[in-house]
C-alpha cells in the first residue's frame, strides 16, 4: 500500500493519527455531541437539600450502568478492554470532585447538573491546554462521565447512536468511550474524529473490534456534510472525501488486497521469514498494549521485537507500582511464549509525560529531559521498572531495550543500575532472570558513529529510524510545512544504517530496525541487502514483509543495496526501489 502511482482527486483530504487499520468506504454520519443544557437558576435554600440528593442518585446510577456496560464490553471484545471504564469509575469516586460540587450546590444554591458541569468543565480546560495524547485521552473520559452523570441528573436515556439507520462511516468531533463500545460492526465501517491519540481508549476500542479509525483530524467534522462520500484509510491516517470514482476504484483495489491480506495470513503465518537461497530473518512485531498480542500471534510475527512501556505510566496518575508492572509484562510474555519479548524501558519524555512529572516546560522537549535521561536522572523509578523486568524474564524469553542512548556512560551507568537490581532482587529472594540480554536503540547520530564501540559493551543493537532519521537531517517530522524533508530513503541514513550494521556484526551482535522504515516495502529489499538480521514492524505490515523476504534472494538483495548505496538523492533511491518493487512484487504493493 506503500506505493502509489496515480494523483488522489477528493474535495478535502485530511491527514491524522492511524487508530486502526483497514480501510472503509462509505457515506458519512455527523455525530454530533450532546448538547448540554444547563440551568443557571440560583435555588431557593429549601430546594438545595434535594439538589443534593439528585446529584447523589445520579452519581451512582451511573456507577451502575458503568458496570452494565464494562459487563457488555467484556462479553463483546474482552475483559483487558473493559479496563478502560475504570478511569471513570474512578472518576466517580473521586472525593475532591464529588466535594466541589456538593459545595457549589449548598453554598452557591447551583443546580446540580450546574454545579457539576463547571467542576468538571474546571478539570477539563486545565488538560486542553496540552497537546499530548494522553492529557487529550484524559479530556476525553472526563467529557463522557460529564455527560453520563448529566444525563441522569436531567433524567434523559437518549442513545444518539440509534440515529443511524444504514452503513456509514462516523465522523465526530470525539468519539467517547461509551459511543465507541455502542458501534455496531454490521451498520459502521469505520469513524472519523477530529480529536483523540493512538492511546485514547475508544482508538484501543477500534482496534479490538477491528474498525477502521483515524483519529486527531482537527477539522474533518466542521468539513463534511451528512451523506458525504467518505474514504477512510486506517493504516496510512488518510481521509478522502467527497473523493472522485477513480479514487474510489484505487481505493476498493487497496481495500481489496488488505482483505486479500487477511485471508492468506494462514498460509504464511507458520512459515519462517527464509529468503530464497536459505537466509533465515527475523520478523518480530512492535507491541504497545496489551489487546494487540493476538494481532502479533495471527499475523504470523516471530516474537515481540519492540514493547514500548509507555502506556503504564500514561495511562493514571500516580506512578505504576513494580507488582502492576511485572502483572502487566507477564501478561504479553505468557501469550507470546516461547518467543522473544523485547522490552523498551520507558521512552517518556517529548510529547509524552504523565501527570506525576511535575517539570517545567521544555523549549525543544524531543532533545531535552527524556527516555534513558530521566531514567538516570530518576534511578528510583528506573529501578522500580528493572526490576519487574527482570522478574518476569524468569517467566518467559525477555530481553531489555534502552532508548535514546547518545554514548558510552550512559551504557555503563544502566548496566550498573541492572546488576543492582538483581542484587536486590537475589538478597530478597525474588526469582529473576540473572542472565538477561541487554540491547541498546541506536536513533541519535552520536550513537550510530559509536555503535562499534557501543555494541561492546551489549548483546544487540536496534536501528531506531523514527528518530534517527529526524535527528540526521535535522527535520522536525511534525512539522507539516518541511515533512517533506522526512525521508528515510535519503542517501545518508542509508550509509549510516549501513555503517550501524557492519560494526555491530564486526563485535559480534546482531543488529535490528524497530522504526517506521522496516515496515515500508520500498526498503525492505535494501535493508535485506546490508544484512540487517531482525525486522520489527507492526503486526499488520508482517505478512507482506514476510512474502517479500520469502520471494527474495539474499544476493539478488545485496547487489540492490551495492546499488542503491552510490545514489546520491533521495528521488533516485525512491524511483530505483519503486521500479523493482513494482515489477517483482505485483501481487503484493
């Protein structure tokens, strides 16, 4: 899906945040969020006791239908996803909020629903005002237990999703985690929202439930109109709409061949990642939660190559403790046994810090306080997460992954901070795993000249393009206006990949890629060809990468790398790749 050959014409094509992938073509449904009427009227004091009561009753109804509903969903898509109804479980205990309102009823003579929209419209402006995901996914469940309790204080038991009488792609402002459970998989193709992250829980919702999503759009709502042609594209991010005829039969060709995809993965899933003349790589999956390792078995990956941590630090407030930590782990290593899971120590930092990091804003926060930096800065939260990494490397096969590694003493300080967890852990008479591999991600350029001297001193080394890529070419990749420039396929991160591999196989380790760049088509043949050992892509890419290697040979792969290597612009690599991606490959891009 990686290659086009041909001008997309729509009306608006809008580029957001994949949630989940698959592609939908249909017409549109404007879900238009509730609208809250709120009484302004300043009570008698007679009627404040009773305000109260109201106000307490409807609290706990909608304790209530949160259980019906963690119940439905469990049933539906499984008890991880019913997790997600905890955070506004919790919500409605939360004393300050429960006070604030209570307060602003009896010494205010506020209505209820008053009284508890502002408390909570309080909380809410405070989270808009950061662009991270996971405040963004925080706004979103204090709206939806905002509008639940409202509901029930003004008595309505209005379900807005029964409006929808046919198949339809949902375009919203936000797509709550009540609407998304309420979808029905047989009448919406996919949804559409202007607000909302890869982590929000209605994303983690779509996923689960396998519909096409793209999310973070800004503007698409305010764009479209009810019953317009709509494309949604939840691999790639893309939204079409009001697209022309030719663009639909492009898009029901990929639609196609994704569906096409799905129903050959049983024919490649079992088999290994063997080029044609023997060579065997490894293919291994990205994994973020905990609902996505079914995607990683059935797609046929060889292990988890990168499991990012974030998410357990993202996901509350307070710190997550060691015991929530190894729970969680040794949920995806027990599932993905016998094979490898790589663990990535927490890579926060960015745009991404819980609410329990109280610092100062940061002028350029991706070169600032982040990943292995606040882990050495911050040892005891460091060794809070090792050592619930080491213990369940007792449970399966785990390896341990450092971000954002710019040298040596970084190296040296987290390998000392290692062995000292395992003392602790030997002295308590915990059961860990005293021989883990440890492995550094090569993504800072500093790192990539020092990868022979880095590779030393661990037992593998993963390429990490995302950043590595920005970083060489000192491009900002979200910055629209020189995105552009954003190319991995540019001729010097391709001879510093090249560089990485050779000296890690020179000390002795093997080298692997965990970035965006081992999933596009376009470079798998030359990563093949500079011998890089293990790809690590998402589930959904697995199966295509996986029929590429399959149908390769390594020599014919390496004469293509030799090749490719004496280009000097990024167009002449792209234009050489796509030529040769097109011909051998027809069947597949």
């Amino acid at each position: 899906m990686a290659v086009k050959n041909r001008k997309i014409k729509c009306k608006y094509f809008l580029k957001g945040v994949p949630a989940s992938p698959g592609i939908a073509i249909s017409k549109v449904f404007k879900l238009k969020g509730e609208s809250i009427r709120i009484d302004p009227t300043i009570l008698k004091d007679s009627s404040v006791d009773d305000e109260v009561e109201k106000f307490v009753k409807a609290v706990e109804r909608s304790k209530s239908e949160l259980k019906s509903l963690q119940s439905k969903v469990a049933h539906r898509v499984g008890q991880e996803n019913a997790k997600i109804f905890d955070v506004h479980q919790l919500l409605l205990e939360d004393s300050v909020i429960i006070e604030e309102t209570i307060n602003a009823i009896t010494k205010e003579n506020r209505s209820a629903e008053f009284a508890f929209y502002n408390v909570m419209q309080k909380y809410e402006d405070t989270l808009n005002g950061s662009t991270a995901d996971h405040f963004q996914n925080r706004t979103s469940d204090l709206r939806d237990v905002k509008r639940r309790v409202i509901r029930h204080i003004q008595g309505d038991r209005t379900d807005h999703l029964n409006q929808l009488s046919g198949s339809a792609v949902i375009v919203t402002n936000d797509l709550t985690p009540s609407d998304a459970v309420m979808l029905d998989r047989r009448k919406v193709f996919g949804f559409a929202t202007d607000l909302g992250g890869r982590t929000s829980h209605a994303a983690i919702m779509a996923r689960s439930m396998e519909v096409p999503a793209v999310v973070g759009l800004r503007r698409v709502f305010a764009l479209v109109q009810e019953g317009d042609r709509i494309i949604i594209d939840g691999s790639e991010g893309k939204v079409l709409v009001q697209p022309d005829e030719k663009t639909i039969k492009h898009y029901r060709q990929l639609q196609e061949k994704y569906y096409d995809t799905n129903r050959k993965l049983e024919e490649v899933r079992n088999l290994k990642s063997l080029t044609l003349d023997g060579k065997e790589i490894e293919l291994s999956a990205n994994l973020e939660f905990t609902d996505e390792v079914e995607s990683v078995k059935s797609h046929g990956a060889k292990g988890v190559g990168l499991y990012r941590t974030d998410y357990i630090y993202l996901a509350k407030k307070e710190l997550p403790t060691e015991e929530e930590q190894f729970q969680e782990y040794r949920k995806i290593v027990k599932k993905i046994a016998p094979d490898s899971v790589i663990i990535r120590t927490m890579d926060l930092g960015g745009d991404k810090l819980p609410e329990s990091f109280l610092i100062p804003p940061q002028e350029n926060p991706f070169l600032g306080w982040r990943a292995i930096r606040i882990s050495l800065e911050r040892k005891d939260i460091f060794n809070t997460q090792l050592r619930a990494i080491l213990r369940v490397g007792a449970v399966g096969n785990v390896k341990i992954l450092l971000p954002m590694i710019s040298g040596l003493d970084e190296i040296h300080e987290c390998k000392k901070l290692i062995e000292s967890a395992k003392s602790e852990l030997q002295k308590e008479g915990i059961k860990y795993d005293p021989n883990i591999e440890i492995g550094a991600i090569i993504e800072v350029p500093s790192a990539a000249l020092l990868a022979d001297r880095i590779a030393r001193e661990v037992d593998f080394l993963s390429i990490g393009t995302n950043d590595l890529v920005q970083y060489l070419l000192a491009v900002d990749r979200g910055n629209e206006r020189i995105a552009y420039l954003y190319q991995h396929l540019h001729p010097a991160v391709l001879r510093m990949i090249k560089q990485i591999i050779v000296a890690g196989h020179q000390e002795g380790v093997w080298v692997g890629m965990c970035g965006e760049m081992a999933s596009d088509p376009l470079a798998t043949l030359i990563l093949i060809g500079m011998d890089l050992d293990e790809f690590s892509v998402s589930p959904i890419a697995v199966p295509e990468i996986k029929k590429m290697i399959r149908s390769t040979e390594y020599r014919e792969a390496a004469r293509i790398a030799k090749k490719v290597l004496q280009f000097e612009r990024p167009s002449e690599v792209e234009r050489f790749m796509t030529k040769i991606v097109r011909k051998k490959f027809k069947d597949l891009i």
